[in-house]
C-alpha cells in the first residue's frame, strides 16, 4: 500500500510537472493472473492484468519484458498506467524469461526465432481478448477492442517494433504485425543487427514513442550504442513518432522495476516521471484522442518547459 502512496504522488507530480490534468484511478486496481495456451503452438504464456476501478470500457496496453524478464518487469510503468486508466496486461515470454538465467546460451535468447515467439505471444493474447469474458475477477468485457496499445523494453521493444510493422530480412509466415494495434511504445528501441534499417522500419505507420537515454547500451548482451536506439524513430515514416532521450538513462532505468543487485537499476525521480508523463500524455492522445494530450506532445516548447539539460523531445 505504500508503494501504490508513492507511485500515486509520483504520478500526479509527473503530470503536473509537465502541465497536464492529473485524472487518477479513483479505486483500488484489481490485480489477476493466468496462464493462457496457445493450442496452435501448445504454448503456455503467463499474463498479469492490471485492471483499473470502476464499471466503463477501458484502452488496453500489453507489456512485454526484456531478455530474462518476468511478469514483474515495468511494474512501475504498468502501475502507473492502470491508475491513469488503464487496463495493462504483463506477458511472460518463454524461452527467453527469468528461466534462462544460470544457462548456457544465454544471449542465443536473443535470436530471431525466439522474437518471433515473443510476436506471436502477444498477437495471440490480443486474439484471446475479444474472446475470453474474464480472468479471475477481472472483466475482460471492459476491453475496449479500438483501443489496444503495446509497450516493451528492450528485447520487449523489438518485440513491439515487430508487432507494429518491422520488415525483417527473411520470410516470416504468418506476418507478425497486428493491424488491431492502435499505438506503440519501446522503451530502449533497438535497430536491427542484419539488414537494411531504413527498409526494417518503412511501413511502421501508426503512432510510435521511443523512450531511450545517454547512457542507454549493454555492449555485454547486444553490440547496440546509446545513440543507435534513436534510430527506429528517425527511420519511420513521420507521422505522430515521438522520440524522448534523458540524459544518463541507462538500459536497467528504463526496465522500470528495482534491481537490488545492480546500481543505477531503479529510475530515479526526474527518469520515473517524465517517462510517466510522457508516456500517460502518449496513451491519452492516441488511444482516447484527448485534445490536451494530442496538444501538449506537439507543443514542443511546453514539454520542453519540464526537461532537465541534456533530455530532448523530438516529434516528426
């Protein structure tokens, strides 16, 4: 409970830091968990859904966790999102989750088919939301099919990219791309490794965030620089693509969750709010067409009024 305190002011300060309304949940978030099988692939994928107070029809937005992640990755993120109104649902993407750790071939997680998988999981649970009426005591008849928005970080934000659109240098069929996916966001975008860039991202049309930061880059796992994860939002078609990079972000920041083994794991406050901020003010315009919002991520200036030196928003 005194998380959900802390995350409540966050919030509201975010928001209000950058001059939006600070509308919040206004009763407690119902929280479920179950495992949905793909009998096409006899594939079990484990969901958590976050779902917000009251009766209405709610936007969507899935989250899908980087390489070793969890049901618990950007639990910050989707805490947020369900108290700004939102039904958010984590999936846990095998194969390349928390059970790969202490195994040999680690970074092998991070291959083509195992993106594919992940792409696959997430059409799949979009499916499986215009079928199933609930989950333990979530109603899943509040999903608003029209608004279905995708989150992810890291290997999560490629699979995003993949959902969103990404030509990939092979053959894949079925296509992964979603054409039910109203907006997307990638926190810590990735430019393909093989292949052209500028084909890779030609047909990502609908509304695209890219989150990232200065100090964004794990040359361990994945030989992508800090300045390379802009490149998505640079290469896309124009057209509601919004780039945000703060200044000292790193890649474990932008998992939005707390990592006691690691320094600098956790967002600090001006990372954790201007993500939420800007994220809350990006979900609002394309999935509700709020005025306000759609206004304030094109009022350069004023996002900008809320920016440390060294952060930058871009819009194109």
């Amino acid at each position: 409970m005194m998380f959900v305190r802390i995350l409540r002011l966050a919030l509201a300060a975010g928001l209000a830091l950058f001059g939006m309304g600070a509308a919040l949940a206004t009763g407690p978030i119902t929280l479920c968990e179950g495992v949905w099988v793909d009998p096409g692939r006899e594939r079990p994928i484990p969901i958590r859904i976050r779902m917000p107070a009251g009766a209405e029809k709610v936007g969507v937005i899935l989250y899908s966790h980087g390489l070793g992640g969890s049901l618990d990755a950007g639990t910050i993120w989707a805490n947020a999102w369900a108290e700004a109104g939102y039904a958010v649902i984590n999936l846990q993407h095998r194969g390349s989750d928390s059970a790969i750790f202490g195994k040999p071939g680690f970074r092998a997680a991070l291959g083509s088919q195992q993106l594919i998988a992940r792409a696959r999981d997430m059409r799949f649970v979009i499916r499986e939301l215009g079928i199933r009426r609930e989950e333990g005591i979530c109603d899943l008849r509040r999903i608003d099919q029209r608004r279905i928005g995708i989150a992810g970080h890291s290997f999560g934000a490629q699979t995003v990219q993949a959902v969103s659109g990404q030509i990939f240098p092979f053959p894949i069929e079925p296509p992964l791309v979603d054409l039910k996916v109203r907006a997307a966001l990638a926190l810590s975008p990735s430019p393909p490794l093989v292949g052209s860039p500028e084909v890779a991202f030609s047909r990502i049309h609908i509304p695209f965030l890219s989150i990232t930061g200065t100090e964004d880059a794990v040359p361990t796992v994945i030989p992508i620089t800090a300045e390379q994860r802009q490149e998505p939002f640079r290469l896309m078609p124009a057209g509601d693509k919004f780039l945000l990079v703060l200044k000292g972000g790193t890649h474990e920041m932008f998992a939005g969750q707390t990592f006691a083994s690691m320094l600098n794991g956790e967002p600090p406050a001006h990372v954790r709010n201007t993500v939420i901020a800007t994220s809350i003010a990006f979900w609002r315009a394309t999935l509700d067409n709020d005025v306000q919002a759609i206004e304030w991520l094109h009022g350069i200036d004023g996002l900008r009024a809320g920016l440390k030196e060294g952060d930058f928003f871009e819009s194109r």
